[in-house]
C-alpha cells in the first residue's frame, strides 16, 4: 500500500500491535482508521473532459421552505404542453433510451438533433425546433464529423449552416465524462453538472433557438458506482434532472439493453432498460430501439435479411404523452461515407398488402424520405415514369395518391414560413404532402 502524505504509520501499527483474534479491535477498526489517516484513499475526483471534477457542495440544491409549497391554483388550462420529441419528450424532463449494440441509438440521436435545428419532424416522429447539446462518450471528433457529414448529404448550404450554428456536439471519446463520483461509499456530484449547464447557456446565446435537447452517450459513461445499484443510478438522475431543470432542456440518457433481450419476441417493455429499475423509474419518457424480431418480420412478409435491416423506437414510459407508439425505421447506408442513416418506413402486415399496394408504399416511403417538401407534383414529374424511382405512370401514381388521401394515410397541408425557407419552395406551392400526426 502506497502512504499519501497524510498517512500515519505509527498510529496504524499501534492498533495493529494491539489487535486480537477474538479481542477489542477489529480488522473494521483497522480499515476505519486507514480511512481516517488516507491510506489508499479513493476519495479524489476523477479529471473531467472540460475541467477538473470536484465534489459539489454537500449541501442541497434545492431549498425547500413554506414559500416553495404555496401553490396559485389556475381558473383556466394552461397552455398546451410544448413536447421536445415524439409528443412525450417535454423541456425540462429526463428521457432515457436504450438498445443493444448496433441498433443505431447515437445515430437516432444525431438525427433528432438535426432535425430540431432544422424544425422538421423525422418521418412522422414530431420534433420540435431547437439547438441541443450532445456529449457523444465512444465517438472521436473526427467519427462525429463523419456522421454529421453522412447524416447531412442533400442538404443545402442553408441547411447545413443551421446544423452546424445548432448543434454542438463534442466527441468525448477518451474523456472523463462522469457526473457522479463516489468518495467515502457515497456518491457525489462532479462539477460537470455545473459546466453542462453552463455550457449550455452560452450555446443558447449564439443559437438561434433556446436549447432543447442535451444528450448523454451513454450511461455507463457518465456515472460512478454500479448501474445495478438503485442507489447510484438515483444519483446519477438526480443530477440529470438538475441539469434538464436549470436549462429548460430535456435531457437524453442513451443506454444499453441487456444481452437477454437477444432473441426475445413480443412488445418491447422498459425491462429492455439495462441496469437498476431506476433508469425508468426517474426518468419521465423512456424509449427502446430494437432490431425488427423474427415474428415481426414474419407478420410484415420481410425475409430475414430485410429484417437485420429495421429497427423499431417504441415508446415503453411517457408521462406526459400516449405509451406504446413505435416507429419503424431502415438502416440505409449512405454511400462513400462509411455509415448509415435511419429512414423512416411505413411497415404494413401482409393481410393488408393487398389493400396498400407495392405502388403505395413507395410512395409513403418517399413523402417519409422527403419531410416537409413532398409536393404532388414533384411525385408525378420526378419519380413517375417506368424508368423513375416509383416505376409507374404518372396517371397510377395520381390515382394512387388520391386513394391514399382518401383513406386518411397521407395527408395534404399548407407548408410553414420555414420550410418554404429550408427547401426554397415557391409561393406557388399550395400544399405538401405529409402524415396525420402521431399520438398528438
């Protein structure tokens, strides 16, 4: 055992000399006084990736008096709920979302991020408009770029100029990102909390929009102690929730599902959470990514390739918005980059291929790849033909669009000031084709 400067040998040998198999000191005493003179001791902050980690003051954040439990009953409703994501996510919350390896999780995220600096939503996933912070933990800047990049093509330079003034992302890869610590058997706050927080005050004054989404990639990263532990992974969301409280943001916990969800058939549960039940439980929103399963692919009529290839996001908690909604998504990869994007899809089971032909289904696949700029006639003059995209007149495509308005599949709706902005459409342009909202 290496002695630290505050180390005292001779108090420790004289307990020692004195010690007894069965007599007045014990080897609990022994450890109690290394504890005490410093020997080996564990208490010393981890470095953090933007300065030195100490401990926060032990002292409580919040402060709790008669005043802060008055409550001003309202007369009225309040405003409606302003959601970050998926119409569950809202500012200010913690929302975890987990996945085993490879099902994409930091690539949704970025996409998301993305899509918030651009106010668009993903396929048919709401996003609202927002900058957003990420804190990629297994990413170096050089993989961000890439994935940025890839996640970027088609993009004009407008677009990608929101990108890059919205998103701020730091590719911790190597760097200490814990925001809990243990010192003395307890776990304690690193200064981390604090930098994040105000991090993102001052991305927030060079942004466009307030922020609206901090994420954290992942969650074995970011914590001390054992994620079994409900005690340690409390403390780690109780830091969480101050960072999502005194930002306004919702904040993002990326995590990992456990192996044994490998296999596993039926509807995805917050089981598929790994670690301590509290990843959940103090969170307000949580969401798995899966792999499509082997019955899945069967009742969508997909071979066992094509089912490797789709993942699912299903919403397993939300207090403030509809449990149980998923989506479907394809990984495509995009070419010469090296990696992929999720495109969302429209999956229908084979009892009702016959009512949404093949025809329709590229359609709503394009409308899903093109959100917000989508019009009728780009369909008919651009990927109509035999030798177009979609492989059919452009009186089938008409007629095919027109069934699936009628149906309620697809829907037509005036764009916004910002996507005639985003996509350079005309005052001509009427309407955009779109999806009904999802679980709004």
């Amino acid at each position: 055992m290496t002695a630290p400067h505050k180390y005292n040998p001779t108090a420790f040998d004289n307990v020692w000399r004195h010690a007894k198999p069965f007599g007045q000191v014990t080897l609990g005493s022994l450890f109690h006084l290394a504890k005490q003179n410093s020997a080996n001791n564990t208490s010393v902050p981890p470095s953090g990736v933007l300065s030195t980690v100490t401990p926060s003051s032990i002292v409580s954040h919040s402060v709790i008096n008669l005043a802060s439990g008055r409550m001003s009953l309202r007369s009225t409703p309040p405003p409606k709920r302003n959601y970050v994501f998926a119409n569950v996510v809202v500012p200010a919350s913690v929302a975890v979302m987990a996945g085993v390896g490879g099902t994409a999780k930091t690539t949704l995220a970025i996409q998301v991020s993305i899509h918030g600096a651009l106010g668009l939503k993903l396929g048919t996933i709401q996003v609202g408009k927002f900058s957003s912070l990420m804190f990629l933990g297994e990413e170096t800047a050089d993989e961000r770029d890439r994935r940025f990049g890839a996640l970027s093509v088609g993009l004009n330079a407008f677009d990608r100029a929101l990108i890059e003034k919205n998103v701020y992302c730091h590719g911790a890869a190597g760097d200490d990102l814990r925001l809990t610590f243990m010192m003395d058997g307890n776990v304690q706050e690193s200064a981390l909390v604090d930098q994040i927080i105000e991090l993102s005050k001052q991305h927030a004054n060079q942004a466009d929009y307030p922020v609206g989404l901090i994420v954290l990639d992942h969650a074995r990263l970011v914590m001390a102690g054992d994620p079994l532990s409900a005690d340690h992974v409390t403390a780690l969301l109780r830091a969480l929730t101050r960072i999502a409280v005194e930002t306004g943001a919702a904040v993002l916990l990326l995590a990992h599902s456990p192996k044994s969800t490998y296999g596993k058939e039926g509807e995805a549960d917050p089981s598929e959470v790994f670690g301590s039940g509290a990843f959940v439980d103090h969170t307000r929103s949580a969401f798995v990514l899966h792999t499509m399963r082997e019955k899945e692919a069967k009742h969508f009529g997909l071979s066992d390739s094509e089912r490797k290839e789709h993942v699912s996001l299903n919403v397993v908690k939300a207090n403030y918005g509809p449990s149980g909604t998923s989506w479907w998504f394809k990984k495509v990869p995009v070419q010469g980059w090296q990696a992929i994007k999720l495109e969302p899809v429209l999956l229908l089971p084979k009892s009702q291929m016959t009512t949404l032909s093949q025809l329709s289904r590229k359609i709503t696949d394009l409308i899903k790849a093109n959100p917000g700029r989508m019009t009728e006639r780009a369909l008919r003059d651009k990927y109509a033909g035999l030798n177009g995209k979609l492989g059919a007149s452009k009186s089938e495509v008409k007629r095919t669009l027109q069934r699936l308005l009628d149906e309620g599949n697809v829907i037509s709706r005036s764009p916004t000031d910002q996507e005639r902005k985003l996509h350079r459409l005309s005052h001509n342009v009427k309407g955009i084709l779109d999806f009904p909202e999802v679980g709004g």
